[in-house]
C-alpha cells in the first residue's frame, strides 16, 4: 500500500487510513463475531453449529430474587464445554426466538493473569426456573470483551482516607487500615465516587443529596478469649489491590503477609471485599492463616446500634436507628454463616460478633446499609427541592424520566432485605448443566 504514493508529504495520510482501516476490520471482525454468537450464521455457513452451554437457574424459594448473582467458574464451564473460552462469549436467556442478553463479566480472581470466572445477575420470580444459554467461540484469534452498563465501581483513593472504596449503583463503602468501614447512602441511582477523587476530599454531610455519610457500618478484628480483649487491625504497611472493576461486580482484596499479635503468635490474612450490582450489601471474605484456637474473627456492630435485633440460627442481625438532631433514619444489617457463629456479646463498648474460622481458615459475612426517607410513606417530593423549568425547557424536562429511587427507605422494608437476604445465602439457587451430548441430541430431534 505504501507503493501508491510517491511523496513522502503523503504518508501520514497514508498511515493514517491505515490505521482507520485496521479499526474497521476490528470492528467488522467483533460485529460479525457478534452476530454469530447471538444466532445468526454468515452466509454460505447455514449448517454451521454455534458451541454452546445450556443450564437451568431454579429459585426453589416462594420469593422473588432480583438481581442475584450466579457465579460460575472456568473449571465447572470446562467440564461441560472442554474446549469452552472466555475470549467470546455471549450469555442469552430464554428460548429461540426469544431471547434477551444477559450483562456479564469473566474475572482472574487468583491474579495469575487468566480469567477463571464467570459472573452474571438475573431476576427470578418465587419458584421460577430459568433458561441460560452461554454461547461461544473456541478459537477466537483475540479476546473479545462485551460493553455492558457500568453499575459497579472499585478503586485505591488515598484522596478518600481511606485505603479503597467499592460501590454499587445504591451505596459506597469506604475501607479503612484498622478494619472500619464507612457506608454512604444514595438518595438517587448512579456511581458517584470519581466526583469525590476529583475534589480529593471524602463525602460530608454538605454533599448528602449526592452521597449521604449515614455511620462507620462495623469494624472487624481479632478477639483474644484467654485475656477476652478485642485485637483491632493496625495500620501497618500492606498490599492493596483491585482484582475486578466490572459492570456487576467489583472486587478489592488487602493482604498482610505478617503480623504479630500480642500473644507473639504470627498471623497472615488475605481480606477480600466483593460489591454487586444492584445490591446495598457488600461481601467481606477473610482468611486468616496460624490463628490458633485462642483466638475468633471478631465483627464490633456500629454503635450507634444499641439495641440490635439478632437471630442466631439463621444468621443475621441489624437495627434501624433516627437521629435525634437531624432525623436521619438509617439502618445497618450483618448476615453471616450460622454454622460459623460463636457470641454475640455485649458491653458498654457495644456489640461484638465473635465467628469461628471454617475449615479452609475463613470467615465469610455480608454487610448492608440503608438511607431512610422522610416522604416513604407518600411517595412525594420535598417541595423545597423542586425547581421550575426556564422557558423552552419545560418539554425536555417532562420526557426526561424520574430517577431511579430505593425502595428500601423504611424500617419494615429494611428488616425484610436482611431477612430475606439470610435466607437466600441459606438457599442458594439449583443450578443444573444440561450435557452436551443431550444438547446434540435436541438438535438432530429438531
């Protein structure tokens, strides 16, 4: 190509749509990739089968799931599908000719610089079983990433004071060194985080109609039974890092490969913090190495909680609480494993949860939060907060849709979240594979 022009004032030219003609084959390429993968066939290829996994999602509970997350590792997909790859796939669900695509993500969660898993959300009605189908392409020349909606954010802000912070699109955490976790409520839908990294400052009361400081959600450290002290984390040199910053899930993982509790007994715990879409809980998994039977994961609830409802058995535990002074309403929930419990004590201090490590040396729990509204019961804005339209833009402003609000803004709605969310981590959904040779057989039938 270079042998069409003769004067060299013409090759940046040259380059130049060449390098525009490289992204049109790219992007020729992803379309018609695209096009395969959701069911159509080129031309000339009518016969052509598209590698796919089928599976089954069944909510065996009497109601209903939004948003809950499926998670599904490279080991499991490749015992269906050997030759199964992330570099293309698309998820589908339903039944041909209707079918809707699913927003998804393939994650490294090991940090090996492979993806091993994959994630999806899906909405499942009380009782209801729902097809997937996962199709994709086995030897696809480069790997091929979906754009789907950003409704998850995770990222290292030294700006914040803080050492990371996750959010979905109706809360953000903030990570503290000594193991506190401050929660910011969300009056409207939406990510709101880089604003605050840009103006380097963390979130305060002025900022409450974007994000609303509601209180430091739990602390979570060590308890010593033999001298019945709480060992708080300190705020000694570490590694921090993002494994996810997705669509739908985001994922910030803090290592100390050594520290050295009072008992001169020495510890390592890889800490990992997990955010989803569509959800006001995060996920805490820690695992701790050469702890000793001495020694629980201890949870210390926020102290503004002081009169904590608990169920033990099923494992949960959360409070609704006003402000006196501003008439804040704001809510707080623990969810964790019953099996892994051990004490809910309390002192003037507050409320511990003290947990028992498992047998691969973890202890797993969820957090929630929630921003109570003053109007919940009527449903009507604040008179104060609306503004009247400039002339000329009274039309624009009647087509752009209300956002999005929580629906879960009320003690009773709060209490029935954590309940229900206790009970799905005590009910996972059915997942079944349908094999591939029943798959080939479906097909010939057909």
């Amino acid at each position: 190509m270079i042998g069409f022009y003769a004067n060299s004032d013409k090759q940046p030219q040259l380059y130049e749509w060449s390098a525009h003609y490289r992204t049109f084959r790219v992007y020729l390429a992803f379309s018609a990739l695209l096009l395969w993968l959701v069911g159509c066939t080129f031309p000339g290829d009518q016969n052509r089968d598209i590698p796919q996994i089928q599976l089954t999602v069944q909510n065996t509970l009497p109601i209903k799931r939004v948003n809950l997350p499926i998670v599904l590792s490279l080991a499991e997909l490749k015992q269906v599908a050997p030759d199964f790859s992330f570099d293309a796939y698309l998820i589908v669900s339903g039944q041909p000719p209707v079918e809707t695509e699913i927003p998804s993500q393939a994650d490294d969660t090991n940090y090996d610089g492979h993806r091993d898993e994959l994630v999806f959300l899906i909405d499942l009605e009380p009782q209801e079983t729902k097809n997937i189908t996962i199709r994709y392409a086995p030897d696809n020349e480069m790997s091929i990433t979906l754009g789907f909606a950003r409704r998850t954010r995770a990222g290292i802000f030294p700006e914040l004071a803080g050492f990371a912070a996750l959010e979905s699109e109706w809360v953000a955490y903030l990570l503290h060194p000594n193991g506190s976790i401050d929660a910011y409520g969300k009056k409207t839908k939406g990510l709101f985080l880089d604003q605050f990294v840009r103006q380097a400052t963390a979130p305060s009361d002025s900022d409450e109609a974007i994000l609303t400081p509601l209180f430091t959600t739990h602390s979570f450290g060590l308890w010593d039974a033999d001298m019945r002290r709480l060992i708080p984390f300190e705020d000694q040199r570490e590694y921090v890092r993002v494994i996810v910053d997705g669509p739908v899930r985001s994922v910030v993982q803090r290592i100390i490969p050594s520290w050295t509790l009072p008992s001169n007994r020495e510890i390592a715990f890889t800490s990992t913090f997990s955010i989803y879409a569509g959800h006001q809980w995060g996920e805490h998994r820690l695992q701790v190495k050469g702890l000793g039977d001495e020694h629980r994961v201890a949870v210390h609830l926020p102290s503004r909680i002081t009169t904590p409802f608990s169920n033990e058995k099923d494992g949960w535990v959360w409070g609704w609480e006003a402000e006196v002074e501003t008439d804040d309403e704001t809510g707080f929930g623990l969810i964790f494993p019953a099996e892994g419990f051990d004490t809910l004590s309390a002192s003037e201090a507050g409320n511990t949860i003290l947990m028992e490590l498992d047998q691969h040396d973890e202890v797993f729990y969820r957090f929630a939060s929630a921003l109570g509204a003053e109007d919940a019961e009527t449903g009507t804005p604040d008179v104060a907060e609306v503004e009247i339209a400039p002339p000329g833009l009274e039309a624009a402003a009647a087509a752009t849709p209300e956002p999005e609000k929580s629906e879960i803004v009320t003690q009773e709605a709060f209490e029935q979240y954590i309940q229900a969310m206790a009970t799905a981590i005590r009910t996972p959904p059915v997942i079944r594979f349908t094999p591939q040779e029943s798959q080939a057989q479906e097909k010939s039938e057909e």
